[in-house]
C-alpha cells in the first residue's frame, strides 16, 4: 500500500487527492479529496497570461493543499497543470511557486496526457459494468479531452473548448443572447469537427462524462436537494434527460443557477458554457453512433477522472 498525493490544477478548480493504493490489488482508497474554484484560466484566453491575483489564489491553495498532504504522510506526490498553463506566457512563474510548495516539479502536460490520465481515472471505476469501447470525456474550464478505449485509450484529442474559455469567449449575456449562443454552439461545433477526424466517435459504447460541469448537469438532471457525490457518480440518464437539462442551466440567469441547492458557488457564472459544450458533443456522438449503425441511448457521470489517474500514476512512479 502506498500513500499518494495527486494534485489537478485546471482552467477553473484545484483538486487534491490523498489516497491509499495498492497495485498488486488493484485498489485505490480515497484519504481526502478537495476542490477549490481559483479560476487560474481567469483571462487567458484573451491576454494568453496568467492574472496575478489568478496566480496568487492558486498558489495559496497549493500552499495549503501540500500542508495537508504532508500531515496525512502522503509519500509520492504528483502534481499536474492542464490547459491555463499550456497556454500562459507566464507559466514559469506559476511553475517555480508550485515548486517551493510541494518540493516537486509540477507537470505542465499535453492534452494527449491528459486525456490519458483522465480515461485511466475513470475506467478503473467504470471497467466490467459498462460495455467498451468507451469514451470518455473530460470538459474542463480550458479544454475538453475526449478519448476513445476500451482497457486503453486508442484514440484521443484536446479541444480548446471548455466552460471559462467560451464564457470569457462569448457568452457575456445574462441570460446569454441567441446571437451569443449561436456563436459559442459554432466553436464547439467546429472543434468537434477537428476532434471527429482523429477519434472515430461512431465506435462508442459507452459516453463516459466526467468532471464539474458534467456531473452538476447530472445533479440538476436528478433534481439533487444538495450535491452527493454517491448519487451521481456512476448513473445512467437518458441522452434527451441531459439535454434538456443542459438548455436548461443554459438558459437560466445567473441569480437563478446561485439558487440551485447543487450549485457550486465557483460554477455559477460558467455552466452555462459548460452545459452548451456538453450539449454538443453528446449531440455529437449520438449521431455519429447512429451513422454508424449503432444507438446511443445513455450517458454515464463518473465522479472518478484525472485526478484518480493521476494518483495511479503517482504510485507507480513510487
């Protein structure tokens, strides 16, 4: 048994993972997890920076989160940064203060990696009760990974979509405009394009959707009276349940999503964005089943992703 530490560091929240794992048998038991909205991506699209009170809240954060892992005697520590850092300037800055936290080198990956990460994550929790190939996709504040596996990825693709990005993007409408919609919908619908080409999305069994946006969707398709990570985690919905739940969340102001009782404070002003991104590649996929012959009928939330790869991974390396 090993005890990691595994940190995400997206467009939108930080996450920490303490956990026990035990590769011989094949078992990952959680010792902590956390999640903080610092919104590290606050502006990066435009300014293609990192803001220096984004870079402060995260780094704070990463204070506290090492002093915890170092309380619970985490021994490996794997520390992952995604899309916001990929795409600063100014990325070195953020890299040397991870560095004086954590005493280790945080890993600014590719989208390949991530994906990589984020598929391991949640087929180790999926595999045996849900029919492969799957894809899995992980919408994040920056991007959207989607790979497509059975006990491996086989295919894979980082689209530079996500729910801060096209929010900053486009949708500045309160609620946002038809014309906002319309244009944001095109991005997506242009990055699915590209997407299409390199992983072959009519081979799915199985939509795996994984991260923030994608299981407060499926909380507020549940009709959740409070966030609980055991109900969402692992259902099955309908393909037009989450649609609609999608226009839904899209649709609605932003003081009437703060009043959700699931609603995190830090998703209120973006999942409307990330509603409409997940919207379209669900959309996406089920057409592409079709024309392949297939059905697609379902969409599975798992509240295991990246983060859960990351530990994996950190145990190996240990």
């Amino acid at each position: 048994m090993t005890r990691v530490a595994a940190i995400d560091c997206g467009t939108n929240s930080i996450r920490l993972l303490v956990a026990d794992v035990d590769l011989a048998a094949g078992t990952l038991t959680d010792v902590v997890r956390r999640m903080e909205v610092v919104r590290l991506g606050q502006g990066v699209d435009r300014t293609g920076r990192i803001a220096p009170e984004a870079m402060e809240r995260t780094l704070d954060a990463c204070r506290r989160y090492a002093a915890e892992a170092r309380e619970l005697g985490a021994g490996p520590v794997r520390f992952v940064a995604t899309s916001a850092s990929r795409d600063a300037e100014n990325r070195q800055e953020f890299v040397d203060g991870v560095r004086e936290a954590f005493g280790v080198e945080p890993e600014v990956v590719s989208g390949t990696e991530e994906a990589a990460l984020a598929f391991r994550g949640a087929t180790g929790a999926l595999a045996g009760r849900f029919p492969g190939p799957f894809l899995v996709v992980d919408l994040g504040g920056g991007s959207t990974e989607l790979v497509l596996g059975t006990t491996s990825p086989v295919a894979s693709w980082s689209m530079d979509v996500g729910c801060v990005r096209m929010t900053e993007r486009h949708l500045a409408g309160n609620p946002p405009s038809a014309e906002e919609v319309s244009a944001a919908s095109a991005d997506v619908e242009a990055a699915l394009d590209r997407a299409g080409k390199a992983v072959p999305l009519g081979r799915t069994a199985t939509l795996v959707g994984l991260a923030g946006t994608v299981t407060t969707v499926t909380a507020h398709a549940l009709d959740l009276e409070e966030y609980d990570p055991a109900l969402i985690d692992g259902s099955v919905l309908p393909v037009d349940t989450v649609l609609a739940s999608c226009r839904t969340l899209l649709g609605m102001t932003v003081k009437r999503r703060a009043a959700l009782p699931f609603m995190h404070p830090g998703r209120v002003d973006v999942i409307g964005a990330g509603a409409l991104v997940w919207s379209g590649v669900v959309s996406r996929v089920r057409a592409e089943v079709g024309r392949a012959g297939g059905d697609l009928r379902t969409v599975v939330t798992s509240e295991h992703d990246i983060l859960d790869g990351i530990a994996w991974s950190a145990a190996e390396r240990g």
